[in-house]
C-alpha cells in the first residue's frame, strides 16, 4: 500500500467512525497527554489525530514535518511504533495538513520543519502518542476478553493474553476508541527498545514510491482544467515592473490570461510548455530604481574594507590585542564565502484552488503556519478558511522555508489576479530557482591568531555577512543586540580553550535576499574555524588530531566523535599512497556533533576526494541508516559545493541559470563515505544539516597537508562549469 | 498547436501541443505520466530519462516533433528484468531521498545494465554521470546498481 492509498483508507476509515484515531494535545507547560480525538470533521483528513489504526491493521502516522529526504515519514512512524508495539510492516505515514495548535513543532512553537529539529522535538511526544495508543488498545482488549489488562501483552502488532486468546490491533481499534486515553503513558526504557536504534529493522515507508514513479511532487498536480502559472521576474533584485506588452504571450496557443502580480508577470497557460513559451516572449520596462546593482567584485571589495575594521562585539574574552603585542607569530588568514543556490531537484512550486471565500493550497510547504496566514491574508479570508496541505518535496535544502513566506504570497496572488473558481499550479523554472535570490549569504571571515610557545595564545575572527532575519517577522525571535546570530554561530563558541578571543560582527545590508542553507551560519563558519585551527596548530607544530584535543578539555562530545573518527581512519598510522593526504575538521551544528576525516589528491582541476570516515554523535540514534544515509548525502553536498558551486553577480544581476554553470557534484565525484554513529544516551538530534558543515574544511586541511594551502575563497575550483 | 500520436509504455497518446514542445512535457502535462520529472530543461541533470527506441535520451530536450512513430518508455513503463532488478535494489538499499531525481537514475541505471550485465565503478561513472542528485544519493546509487547486477547474475 502507498502512503497516498493509506490517506483515502483512512478517510473511510474515520468516516465509517470504525477505527482508533489518537491526537495529542500539548499544554501550555509542554506535558504532553493523549485523547481520543473527536469524528473528522469537514474536509481535512483527520485534522485532529497523529494516528490511525484501520480494520486490516494498517497503522498510519500523521507527520507534523515535511519529507524531502531527510526521513521524518520513517522517523515519526519509527516511535509511534516503538511505544505501540507494532510490526514494523504495518506502519505507514503521510504528511499532516496545516494545524498548528496540533502539529506545532516543540521547538518552533509554530508548524515547521528546519534546524534538524524533526526529530528532537518529536522524540517523547510521538513515543507517547504510541504509547497511548497501545494502553487503550490493551484496555479495549481487556474489556472484551474479559481479563486484567495486566496480563496482556504486545508484541509485532499482536495483543495476546496467557489464557490463549489473541488479536490484532485492527480487531480492537473501534473499541479502544472508547478507552480513556491515559493522561501521561508510559514510555520503554531503552533497553527495551526494538526499533530505536536498531540495524535493519526499519527500512524507509518512501522507498517503493520513489522507485517506481508514483511519488506524487507538487509539480505532478493535475487537476481538471488546471492553469500552469510561470511569472516573469526583475533579473535584478529589487526591481519592479514598469509597463509591459504581452501582445506576443497571449498570442501563443495555450494561453489563457497575462495578469501582472507583485513579482513580475504572470502568464496563465494549459499546460508548462506554452506558459514559458509565452512568459519569454513578454516585452517588460523593469524599473530598476531600488534594485541591488553592486556585482561580486564590488560586494568582496566593500566586505574586504569593512573586514579590515572592528565589527559590533559579539563575544569577548581576554584581549586579543594585549596578547598581540605580547609577541609570537601573528598568523592571519581571510576566508571568502559565495553566495550559493539551493537548487533542489524540484524547482519551487505551488498549488492552489480559490473559491472565493474559501480557498485550499498544497505543495512541498516547510513552514506551513507563517505559510498558511500569508495566503488568508493575500485572499482576504480568514486562515480557518483555508486549507493548506504539505506533499512531499523534491528537495529544499532550507528554501522551502522563507522568513518572507514568499512563494505561499506570491502562490495567492497569482490565485487572486485572475479571479475565483481557478485550480493553478505556479511553476518557477530551473532558471527561475536559480536566479530568484534567497541565497547563502555571501561573507567574508578576517581570522588573526597568535601562536607563542607552541600554544594559541589568541584569536579573533572579524565577520562580514548579511542578516538572514534583518526584517523578516523572525527578526525578534532570532536577533540579539541587532546581531543576527545565524551570521556567526560557530564563530562566536568554538570548542577550543583560547585565553584571549574574540568574535565580532559587521552585518552588512545588500538587496539581495538571503536565507538558511542547509547548516546555515555553519556552512561558513564551520570553514573558517576549523581551517584556521588547523593553520594555528599547524605552526604550533602540533598533529591536527592531538592538537585539537589538546585544546578539547570541555567538550567531550566533539573530542569523542575527533577520537572515534581518528580510529576509525586510523589517522595515527594510516600509510597513504604517494600524493595523498588527509585531514580532518569537527564541527557541532544543531547540537548534533561530527568529525570528518578526508583523503584526497590533487588533480588538474582541483583535489579530488577519495574517500571521507565520519563519526557522528547525535544523541539516541533513532534510525540509524537514514542517519547514514544523511551523513553520505550531507558530505556529497557539501563537497559539489566547496569545489564549483558560487552564484555570482555581475552589477546585481545573478548570473548562474542552470546547472551547466552553477556545478554539481556527480556520481563520478562521489568519495567512498564510512560512517560511524558514536553511541549516546544524550536526547536525540538532529542529522539533516550536521553532516556538511566539516567537510569543506577538512579538504582544505588536507590540501595543506599536500602543500598547496588551504583555499582562502571558495569554491575552490574557480570559474567552473560543468 | 498539432496533434501527434505518441506511443508511451505501449499505449498511443493523443497530444495537442506545439510541435517544440519538448517531449517531456507532453508525456507529462500531454499524456498525464507524471514518473518522469523536470529539473532542469537543458539536458544538465537527467531527471527526465526516457527511452526512445530502448535508448535513454532526455526528453526535455528533444522536440516532440521529432519522435515520430518511436517508442517511448517511462518510469511507468519499465517492466524490462534489469528495470524490475534496479527497482527492487533501490528499495532494498533505501537509495531515495527526497526522490525526484530518482525516475531518471532508474532508467539511466536499467539501461546500463542492459548493455552491460556487470558494470565496473568505472562503467557506472560514465553511465551515470549525466544524472544529478542533488541529495547526494551517489553512494547508495552505486552499491544498487552493484547489487541488481548481482541479482541478475543467477
């Protein structure tokens, strides 16, 4: 059975009242409890429950986090089923719809997924919602066999009682519908566990759809008389739309309206093919008037400049420039970031239907409350008259997610300028996604350090970046003293003891809009600490791995993942084919820490990576192969990344359209990954970002090691195209 | 707009579109086979393999005008034993991530096999390589395309 077969048993299922349904309420003091959640009622599915059990034992988890291959489907199913004692091929799971009072991320306090948090925030609250699920199913069963409930068991999705009798949940989940749900169920220790952290048990619930072609993506909506919608956008950022002419766009055949929206152009078409071939042949006067024009030389000049300057203080200790003068060798080093693209496999999209006065959406939404409230408010309706629903999505990387809710606006706009009654599906090109801005902030890290004695005496780290929350709805949530903390995490707490040190911060302002990118302020700052660090060992004269321990007395869980993958590579001793090297960077992110060992050669073009060892501590492991799995895919992207990726600009117009010159890593790029998960009792956290963070540093050490430095601006392989 | 008559997965489609229109689109918005994806429009990343004639070609680069009487097989249509042998090996490995790129490293895969039984990881670069995943699922790919051809062995 598919996920998307589950949803319409279900729907019977809740219609007929035939079946167990479990919501979880979270209180105001985050204890969560169980109840019986009432009948469906209205259109959505099941709004209220996170679990349904159908007469043929099928258990289907609601999941309150979107799947776009980081594995949430599989996870939250893992410990529902955990608690419940189910059998492992009875699982299933589907996305929930909008509902935050319901299916709030703990650690967002709004519905949405990001900061690898699906997971650790979901850990005891789905455990319970199992483990609910099961007292009453007991219960339910107890009543009718007429035993004490005590002398019931679970196991593999079987109820059994010692006199003989047994069932399955199918049998019992009408009835335990009637069961009071306990207020605070019982979790497994564990070392009970059967599924938690267990090899081989749990494969992912996405698989066989993925492989066969029947994953249904926002992209493969198709709904009766369905409008394809492709808008024409300002090539520069910041621009508006002056006048137009869509005399030759609405000549092509396929096309139904050309309306203007707050983005651009939109043009209304049966049909992809005819909706671009018209959105390219729109006569548009931009008017550039508040449009970023600085190119890419100009930004790294300016950054360069203000780099060379104190920035605001974000943490201070010692005094970095007493230890200067004190004396010893001044090391300095200055890093050079991209702005980069997150150019998922499915480019962004959206469906909606506007009726007027109600209105239903669904796409790959990663953010569905703020998301949910931006279309009510564009439509002119309230959010209880709109449905919104997440499908799974062909990546996101963090773009799914936008602080300005830009795709759900600009989804209801083009819903509200050709009228009611219309089903459309928004479909930004390759080149669209590309180009359309919402990048990894371009930034620039200025690091001295000062080494006496074989000992880092000092270090200071200068930043220059834009502000990924500066005026998004996010800004007082995530800002502290007007500093943007996504700019420096990682920089302002490295996991190494120095006396005197500090990190301090110029938050530059550019039109160019900017987001998260998969580990976000760790994709650079990660390089910039753990490159530097290298450097200041490296003229310390101390080994890599024993001078970072060294330096690691606080911080057992990044010196434990350093030993583990200094074993597992067998970095002591390793022999190493001539024009070889290694090296290794650790990096905690998401309070998941990970220590990556790489082997590389230099080729023409640049290094090529042979082969990557990872040791990863993210606290309780609850699936340990997607976590495998994550860390592969989180090395891959990072690696394709630090070698050719950059999206340049020339006078604030982005010039990497496709990926024939914005490069990404291919198969035959791919380095052998060994990946070992540190055991840990810690809560669980997350692995989605975690896994790229080191890589690019750990390459740059390498190279050093090779003698040909580390790179100071990336990506490393300049101007490359595929 | 013309009518073509497009021959996917066995069946003849009826399709009214532009004679450009890339023949990714018409299997797609045309004939309503949603398996075989857009990524990137240009022949770059090879989310939109198909067979034409039992040869993969990008469809969203090649004009529906010029198939012709060819056949075409998509996602869909892949029942050919190295199909079903990389199929079963990617959810055997759990390869997929987010999945979309996955319809087209499928049939890139099934027809190397096709032409060679037991790639080495050489044979699987070349095959391979126009095929982005940009998920990274490159390691799992690989060891899936090693293990269907062994499974194919006996």
């Amino acid at each position: 059975m598919t996920i998307h077969e589950a949803t319409l048993s279900r729907r019977s299922l809740l219609k007929a009242g035939a079946g167990l349904a479990i919501g979880v309420y979270i209180a105001g003091g985050g204890k969560a409890f169980a109840q019986a959640a009432p009948a469906a009622s209205g259109v959505n599915i099941a709004p209220n429950t996170f679990l349904t059990i159908d007469a043929d034992n099928t258990v289907t988890v609601l999941c309150k986090h979107i799947e776009f291959g980081q594995g949430p489907l599989t996870g939250m199913a893992t410990l529902v089923a955990e608690e419940l004692d189910a059998d492992w091929s009875q699982m299933r799971a589907d996305h929930a719809p909008s509902n935050p009072a319901l299916f709030k991320n703990l650690a967002f306090g709004v519905q949405g997924t990001g900061g690898s948090s699906a997971i650790a925030n979901s850990y005891e609250q789905m455990r319970k919602v199992g483990a609910a699920a099961r007292a009453m199913l007991v219960s339910a069963a107890a009543e009718q066999w007429k035993v004490p409930a005590l002398e019931i068991t679970v196991n593999a999705g079987v109820i059994r009682h010692p006199s003989g009798k047994e069932g399955r949940f199918g049998a019992f989940a009408a009835a335990a519908m009637r069961q009071p749900a306990p207020a605070d169920p019982k979790l497994k220790d564990p070392s009970q566990f059967k599924l938690i952290g267990k090899e081989g048990v749990v494969k992912r619930l996405d698989s066989a759809i993925k492989s066969n072609g029947t994953a249904e993506f926002t992209l493969d909506i198709n709904e009766p008389d369905m409008l394809t919608v492709v808008i024409a956008r300002s090539p520069k950022f910041g621009g508006t739309v002056a006048s137009f002419d869509a005399a030759a766009a609405r000549a092509v055949a396929g096309v139904v309206d050309v309306k203007q929206v707050q983005t651009g152009v939109a043009v209304y078409a049966k049909g992809f093919w005819p909706a671009k071939t018209a959105r390219d042949r729109l006569k548009i006067t931009w008017d550039d008037g508040k449009a970023e024009t600085r190119g890419t030389p100009q930004l790294l000049s300016e950054f360069r400049s203000l780099s060379k300057t104190p920035g605001k203080t974000v943490r201070q200790e010692g005094d970095v420039e007493a230890a200067v003068a004190r004396g010893g060798r001044l090391i300095e080093a200055e890093y050079v970031f991209p702005y980069l693209a997150h150019a998922a496999m499915e480019p962004l999209n959206g469906f909606i239907k506007w009726e007027g006065a109600t209105a239903s959406a669904r796409f790959g939404c990663q953010f569905p409350t703020p998301d949910h409230a931006a279309i009510a408010k564009v439509l002119g309706i309230g959010i209880d008259k709109v449905q919104l629903q997440t499908i799974l999505a062909g990546g996101s990387f963090g773009r799914r997610a936008q602080q300005t809710m830009h795709v759900a606006v600009e989804l209801a706009e083009v819903a509200k300028a050709i009228g009611p009654g219309k089903a459309i599906k928004l479909v930004w090109t390759r080149e669209d996604d590309m180009l359309g801005g919402y990048y990894r902030p371009f930034s620039i890290h200025r690091m001295r350090g000062v080494v006496r004695d074989g000992k880092i005496e000092a270090w200071s780290d200068t930043i220059v970046c834009q502000s990924i929350m500066k005026g998004s709805p996010f800004e007082a949530m995530s800002m502290k003293d007007g500093l943007d903390s996504t700019a420096y995490e990682g920089s302002h707490e490295i996991p190494y003891e120095v006396a005197n040190f500090r990190c301090d911060l110029h938050q530059a302002d550019v039109g160019v809009p900017v987001l998260w990118w998969r580990s976000v302020g760790h994709t650079h700052t990660g390089y910039a600490v753990e490159a530097f660090v290298d450097e200041l060992l490296e003229a310390a004269g101390k080994d890599p791995v024993e001078g970072r321990l060294a330096l690691m007395g606080r911080k057992p869980r990044h010196a434990g993942v350093l030993r583990a993958v200094a074993e597992r590579a067998d970095w002591k001793n390793a022999k190493l084919a001539p024009g070889r090297a290694r090296g290794v960077a650790v990096v905690e992110s998401f309070n998941t820490f990970v220590a990556q060992v790489v082997e590389l050669s230099m080729e023409k073009e640049g290094p090529r990576v042979h082969k990557v060892w990872c040791a990863v501590d993210c606290g309780v492991a609850v699936n340990p192969d997607i976590i495998r799995a994550q860390i592969e895919g989180g090395i891959g992207f990072a690696l394709g990344h630090i070698l050719y990726a950059e999206q340049p600009l020339d006078a604030g117009r982005p010039l990497a359209a496709n990926f024939n010159t914005y490069r990404s890593l291919r198969i035959d790029e791919m380095p052998e990954v060994d990946v070992t998960i540190v055991a840990s009792t810690e809560k669980p956290s997350g692995v989605g970002e975690p896994g790229v963070p080191p890589l690019g540093p750990a390459v740059a050490n390498a190279m050093a090691r090779l003698g040909v430095g580390r790179p100071r601006q990336l990506p490393i392989v300049r101007g490359a195209s595929a | 707009m013309a009518a073509f008559t497009l021959k996917i997965n066995g069946q003849n489609h009826s399709v009214d579109v532009d004679p450009d229109t890339p023949l990714l689109w018409a299997i797609r918005d045309g004939a309503g086979l949603m398996g075989t994806k857009y990524g990137c429009g240009v022949a770059q990343c090879g989310a939109c393999t198909v067979y034409l004639d039992g040869q993969t070609v990008r469809s969203c680069a090649l004009p529906v005008s010029a198939v012709g009487k060819s056949e075409v097989i998509t996602i869909e249509g892949l029942d050919s034993k190295e199909g079903k042998a990389v199929q079963t090996a990617w959810v055997a490995l759990d390869v997929p991530q987010c999945g979309y790129c996955q319809s087209g490293q499928i049939m890139s895969a099934a027809a190397l096999l096709g032409i060679n039984p037991q790639p080495t990881d050489r044979d699987i670069d070349l095959a391979m390589n126009g095929n982005i995943c940009r998920c990274a699922t490159y390691v799992r790919i690989r060891a899936a395309i090693h293990g269907a051809a062994k499974s194919l062995e006996g």
